[in-house]
C-alpha cells in the first residue's frame, strides 16, 4: 500500500509539473465550456440543466483521458527509470496500479473543475442538483474504465503519442460508432453491443439512475484492464 | 554473497550470456570485466531482478534471484549503466521518493538521506532538479540512491563511465571507502578502472568468464610466460645452443641482423644473470638484455582479440542450452 501511494505521489507530480498536464486540462475546460455556452445551458428562462454537458463530455473523453494515461507507463521505459524502479522491491501489481490511481486522481480534479459549471447554475436558476452528481458518478465511474485502457496501451510501448493514439483510437471507434452497431446489429450480436455500449449505461446516470449493472460494468472493463496492465509488464522482463 | 551458476540468458536467439559461474565473497570488492557487448550489464541484470534468466540460477545475499526477488531487491542497492533518473524531480525529492519505496519510514528516511547526500557530496545540489545536473552529479543523485537503505550489497554498472578525470578519481574513492563496508561488484570495459578499486577481476567476453583472480595473480600468470630479449654480437646458432642448455629455458627463437643477433628466451624463470654470465665467458658483447614484462593491458586486450591463452583461462563451460 504504501509502494501504491509513493508511486502515485511521484506520478501526480510528475503529471502536474508537465505542460500536457495543463494542456490536457485547459483544453477540457474550454471544450466543456463552449458546450455550455452553444448549447445555451445557461440562459435566462430556460431550464436550467447541464444535460448538453454530460451528453457530450464522452465524446470528449476518448481524446482526453489516453492524453492523461499515455505518460504512465510508457514514460518509465522510455527514460529507462524502469529499471530502479522494478529492481526496488515494489510489486508490479504495486506499479501498475500507483499508475493507474494518479491518472484517476488527475482525471477526477479535471472533472471537478466543471463543477463551476454547476454552482453557476444554482446561482442563476434551481438546477436538479441530485441528477447532476448521479451524472457525475457516471463520468468518474467512465473515467475508471477509460483510464484503466489507456493506462494498459502506455504499457505496450515507450512512446507517449503512440500509447495516446492505441488508446484514443479504439475508444473513438467504441463509443462514437456504439448506437450505429447497436441500431444495425441484429438478435445477439445486438444484445451483446447493448450490453457494452458504454453510452447507454452512461444515460443511465444521467437520467438519475443508478443501477448495478452499469456500475459493475465500469469497474470490471477498470479491474480487466489494469490485470492486463500487469501481465504486459510482467511479460515486458522476459523479452 | 553473490552466487552464480552456469547462468545463461538468449535475447531472442542471440546468446548474450552464456553458462556464467562465479563467487563472490561477503566483503569482497570485485571487477567484472569485459570489452562492450561482453554480458556484462546482461548479467548484472540477472542479479539485480531485473530480468530472468533463460537457464542456471544465482543467489544474491543467500537469496534465490527468481524465487526470492523481493528479498534480494530489498538487499541490493544498484546502480544501473545509464543512470536512469525522473529529470523534472529535486535531489531530494527523488531520494525520498526512492526512500518510500525501499520501505523506509520518514525518521530513517531523512536521517538516510543526510548521510547519502554527504557521503557522495550531494549537499550544494540537494533543492535542484535533477534535469539541471552535470553528468557527474547524476552519477552521484545514482549512488545516493544505491546507498539509501544501506544495503549488504553494492551491484554497480560502469559507476564511472562518461566522468572526467578528478570525477573518476573521486568516485573510485568513494568506492574504496564503501567496499570497508558493503560487498561490491562494479563492471567495466577500462581496465585501470577495475585494477584501482578492485581486489579481484572477472573477465568476461563474448557471455563466457575468461579468466579470474588478483590483478596480482593474473599478472603472474602472464608474466610466467614473459620472455627474456637479447641482443649479443655472436653467431646467432652458437648463441641460441649455449642459451638452450641453461637451467628452466624452454624456448629460443633466434633472429639474426648483420654482426648481431637478437633472441627471444622463454624460461620459466628470470635468467638474465645466467645469459650474461654466459655472454661474459664467450666475450660476447651484449647491447641488450631485458624482460619483456607482459602487461594485465595486454592480456586483456588480447582476451579482446579472441586470442586466449591457454593457460590464463580460469574455467569455461560448456553450452548450457535447454
Ligand atoms: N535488450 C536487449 N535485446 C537484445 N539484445 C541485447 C539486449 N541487451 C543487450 N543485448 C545484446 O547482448 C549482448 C551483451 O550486451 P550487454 O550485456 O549489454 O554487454 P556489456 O554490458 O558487457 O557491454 C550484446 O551483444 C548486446 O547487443
Ligand atoms: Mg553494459
């Protein structure tokens, strides 16, 4: 545990002190906050709701989270720290997930920074405050998920952009063209993208509902991940 | 401390250590030899956990490397070739990063960095980052680190490539003084480097241990085959007959130039003073008689070349593929 926390303490500092630590997060900020303004969410006499918010942030997120993830694990064999650190007695269960709690970490105060969006919101008008976090659940539970991959393509090489490309790419693939195969999908195969369609569990939150199945679904696609993440690593010594 | 037996390690096909064995004693202070590309970073990895190897088996500590890997981490402070460290951390947030993971708890963790720091004369650099260091100091930010957690075991990959002159023989000192205390192994493909610091050479190359011993013990073995040069105005034949029949002289090559003639004597000790009483007897005048002292430089060079000499070759063994 305290091999976890130290190597996430070192990766948190690591991510604040770079600069695509702050272009990740100014760009997230101001993605969110043209939606916001588009979109008109907030406005005099309309309902006040941050539902444009959380329906697009997805879509943003298969950019943004491998661009938080890419530097994990990649950058440890890139500058070849890999080898004080795995000579340490730090288990590589130990390293990946450090890894993986720092980029969550990360992540989770980029996200909180669009609660300015919401206070706003409350000043302006009478938003549906419980909705909201039930939708911000969704987003840290889809973020669990996300980082968890990117975390897994920065173990497969020792270039940042390439671990950013084998991470964005898929989850662009996955979620910008999910109801497209769901709608053309027919009988199992189309149960089965259902049951995977990161969007739809997502909606779930946003319409208040928070239910196992999605939550479940987050959190084993994360614990899948990060076992794979440790199997590449462990595998990565044998070469 | 550190045992290894006919450890082998294949990247893909190439072979790049190949059936290593040696000892090395509680205390000792050894140089592991060998020109680049021998195995020498190859093996040391084997040693420190940070790779497995294809066949054998080593104990580090009295610790089995692949069973026992967190035993033998937690006893070795190593610092590996290149040095590697996180540029964008201070000195002294690095070492207490380094620190936390070597289990240390904060008391033991600052008073440890204390005594690193100025052991490897860290002090005037401890709030800089790491990425403004010379070569030099990173070198030193690297051995701080080896030294944290003060362990039995010291593995150090070429400590003193890429230094300059005073930094080498600082850092060779700073070695000395920790081998009163740690066990040391530290590789290099200098040899001066190691016959400084070390009390005892393994030379490798090509992944096979060539020879072993002290610098002393390897120079007498070299020197046993060492050869008496002489230049004596006789008829080269005449000379190299009444030289033959002198006690322990095995070998003479003759080679004449003109009036005079040179020779090259093997014996198995030094008959300078028999020749030139031999030379005295026959009035022969003599311009030249001296021993032609073969250096550990040359030995090693020709190590190298791939020329061993038979009789330097400590042990090889066979291929240990499986
Ligand atoms: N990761 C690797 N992959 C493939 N070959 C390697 C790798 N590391 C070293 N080698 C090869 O193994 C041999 C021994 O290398 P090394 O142990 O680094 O030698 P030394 O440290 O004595 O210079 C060399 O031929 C080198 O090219
Ligand atoms: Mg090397």
């Amino acid at each position: 545990m305290r091999n976890t926390i130290a190597i996430m303490e070192r990766e948190l500092f690591s991510l604040f002190f770079s600069p695509i630590g702050y272009i990740v997060v100014a760009g997230f900020l101001l993605i969110t906050g043209v939606i916001v303004l588009v979109t008109g969410s907030i406005a005099p006499g309309k309902p006040a709701t941050l539902r444009s918010v959380f329906d697009f942030t997805p879509y943003v997120l298969t950019i943004i989270i491998p661009a938080i993830s890419m530097r994990t694990i990649s950058e440890e064999y890139r500058s070849g720290t890999i080898e004080t650190l795995t000579t340490a007695p730090v288990t590589d269960t130990q390293f990946v997930i450090g890894k993986y709690l720092a980029a969550m970490i990360f992540y989770t105060i980029m996200l909180a920074g669009t609660l300015v969006y919401l206070v706003l919101m409350m000043i302006y008008g009478n938003p549906d405050v419980g909705a909201s976090l039930a939708s911000y659940l969704g987003l840290l539970l889809l973020g669990a998920s996300f980082t968890a991959f990117g975390v897994f393509t920065s173990s497969l090489t020792k270039n940042q952009i390439v671990a950013w490309m084998l991470g964005m790419v898929p989850l662009m693939l996955f979620v910008w063209f999910a109801a497209f195969i769901v709608q053309h999908a027919q009988g199992g195969l189309r149960t089965a993208f259902q049951k995977i369609n990161v969007l739809r569990h997502l909606d779930q939150f946003n319409r208040g509902l928070i239910t196992t199945e999605s939550v479940v679904f987050f959190l084993a696609t994360a614990v899948f991940f990060l076992f794979l993440t440790t199997k590449v690593v462990e595998s990565r010594r044998w070469r | 401390m550190i045992e290894v037996r006919n450890l082998t390690k294949y990247y893909g096909s190439l072979c790049a250590v190949n059936g290593v064995s040696f000892t090395v004693g509680d205390g000792e202070i050894v140089g592991f030899l060998g020109p680049n590309g021998a195995g020498k970073t190859t093996t040391i990895r084997i040693l420190t956990c940070f790779h497995p190897a294809s066949a054998g088996s080593a104990t580090v500590a009295g610790h089995d490397v692949f069973t026992e890997s967190m035993a033998v981490r937690a006893r070795v402070g190593y610092m590996p070739e290149s040095v590697p460290l996180y540029v964008e951390m201070r000195v002294r947030e690095y070492l207490r990063f380094r620190g936390k993971i070597r289990g240390l708890d904060r008391d033991t963790r600052e008073r440890s960095i204390a005594r690193v720091t100025e052991r490897c004369w860290l002090t005037d650099v401890i709030d800089r980052p790491i990425g403004h260091l010379s070569k030099g100091y990173r070198q030193r930010v690297g051995l701080a680190d080896a030294l944290l957690h003060n362990p039995p075991v010291l593995i150090l990959d070429e400590p003193t490539i890429g230094l300059d002159p005073t930094q080498i023989r600082a850092t060779r000192a700073l070695i000395r003084e920790l081998a009163e205390d740690h066990t040391v192994m530290l590789s290099s493909h200098i040899l001066p480097e190691v016959e400084a610091t070390c009390r005892r050479l393994i030379i490798i190359n090509k992944g096979q241990i060539v020879a072993s011993g002290t610098p002393a013990e390897l120079r007498e073995r070299i020197t046993g085959g060492s050869k008496i040069i002489v230049e004596i105005k006789a008829p080269a034949e005449q000379a190299a007959t009444a030289i033959r029949k002198l006690d322990g002289v095995r070998a003479v090559e003759t080679h004449a130039d003109g009036d005079w003639c040179s020779l090259a004597v093997s014996s198995d000790s030094d008959r300078r003073e028999a020749i030139f009483r031999l030379a005295a007897q026959h009035d022969w005048p003599l311009r030249e008689l001296r021993r032609d002292v073969a250096t550990l430089e040359d030995f090693f060079v020709k190590i190298v070349a791939g020329a061993r000499d038979a009789h330097s070759v400590a042990h090889t063994t066979g291929d240990q593929q499986r």
